[in-house]
C-alpha cells in the first residue's frame, strides 16, 4: 500500500506531546469533493496509528489528533479542532471548526461535529446528527439525529450554554452532568431564580419531546 501522507519534519510540543505535522505522499479525493495533491500541508498527528492511510481520511489545516485517538475510512478532522484520549473519528465523519472530541468518544457515519462543540467519555455521535455551537454531549449519550441533541443559553446568570442528551435523558451543564431533576435540585440550591428557571427549560424540552414522540405515533 502506498502511504498517503508523510512526515514534514516540523513538530510542535502541545502540553508535552510532540505533534507532527504531515504533507499529502499522493493525490486523493476528500469526501466532499476536495482535492488533495501531493505535497500539500496537512494538520497535526502525534504518530501513524493517529491516521489511516488508507481511505480518503485526512487532517487539516490547524488540527490535531494525538494519544490513542483515529482517523480513518473518509473521515476528516479540520480547522483547530482537537480529537484525542481514544476517540474514533471514521466513516465519512467530519470535525471542524473549534470542536474537540477526546475520552473513548466515537464520531462516525455522515455526523458533524463542529463551532466550539465538545463530544466526549463514551458518546456517539452517527447517522446525520450535527452537534455545534456550544453544544456538549457526553457520558453514555448517543446521538443519532439532529433531534437528539438540544441546547440553551443561560441568560439569567453566567451566559453559558448547556445540553440535553435525548438517548439518556442526560443534562450537561459547566462540571455538572445528570437527569433533569437532579439539575432542578442543584439549581435551586445555588439560587431561586436559577431554579425556577431551569425547572422551566426541563420541563419545556420534556414536553417537546413528548410531543414529537405523539407526533410520530400518529404517522404511524
């Protein structure tokens, strides 16, 4: 099999691992459409294992990938975004912009994940879900459609966002992660207004969704 990429020599030191930065060995096509010609400049990698060379997979621009992490089938990592830990990015998967994606998380199918999104500890994202924005999706959540995931803007204190994991009926907001009545608890205990406003939001996205879950039986 003839290597599709190559070693520049340049490297980087990133929070004490040596990155790599890797130059296309052979023409190949990206899966959408873009082409690269030999010699152009690629991303970051830590090691090979980081990149198949096999398949359409490649890093770009500022990316990185490093630790246990892989790229691999057509899958493509861009921007500054950061995959790493053991996370899998493959299939026709794509991760760009600020994104980052680390822990034992898998990014694959037609997913994209991208903005300053975070996936991470064991979440899937596949089929054609798009997680972005701020949006964070962790522990055991899956993602399948872009219906599985919703996220909000805090408003009425730090102005941060926080989401809602639909497969595990998961909340992730700044170091906290668990079921809406455990946010509602611990929002109530910081202040009355931040608890009343998140009850609000739980109870809102619980009837969306049983509302779409009505919707859909009906079709049928």
């Amino acid at each position: 099999m003839q290597k599709k990429y190559e070693f520049t020599g340049e490297t980087k030191d990133w929070f004490g691992t040596t990155l790599k930065r890797i130059r296309a060995a052979r023409d190949f096509t990206l899966n959408n459409g873009t082409k690269v010609v030999k010699g152009d400049l690629g991303g970051w990698i830590e090691k090979e294992t980081n990149l198949s060379h096999e398949g359409s997979a490649w890093v770009s621009d500022n990316a990185k990938v490093y630790c246990n992490a892989m790229v691999c089938d057509n899958a493509s990592v861009s921007g500054d975004a950061r995959v790493y830990g053991n996370a899998r990015i493959y299939g026709d998967a794509k991760v760009c912009g600020n994104a980052v994606v680390y822990g034992d998380a898998d990014v694959c199918d037609d997913a994209r994940v991208y903005g300053n999104a975070q996936v991470y500890d064991d979440a899937r994202v596949y089929g054609d879900a798009e997680v972005y924005g701020n949006a964070w999706v962790s522990g055991d959540a899956w993602v399948e459609r872009k219906s599985d995931v919703i996220w909000f803007k805090n408003i009425w204190s730090s102005g941060r966002t926080f989401t809602y994991t639909r497969s595990n009926g998961k909340w992730t907001v700044g170091c906290f992660y668990g079921t809406g009545e455990e946010l509602i608890k611990k929002a109530y205990a910081d202040s009355e207004v931040s608890g009343k406003c998140y009850e609000a939001i739980v109870e809102a996205v619980e009837k969306i969704y049983k509302s779409i879950e009505q919707s859909g039986k009906q079709k049928k």
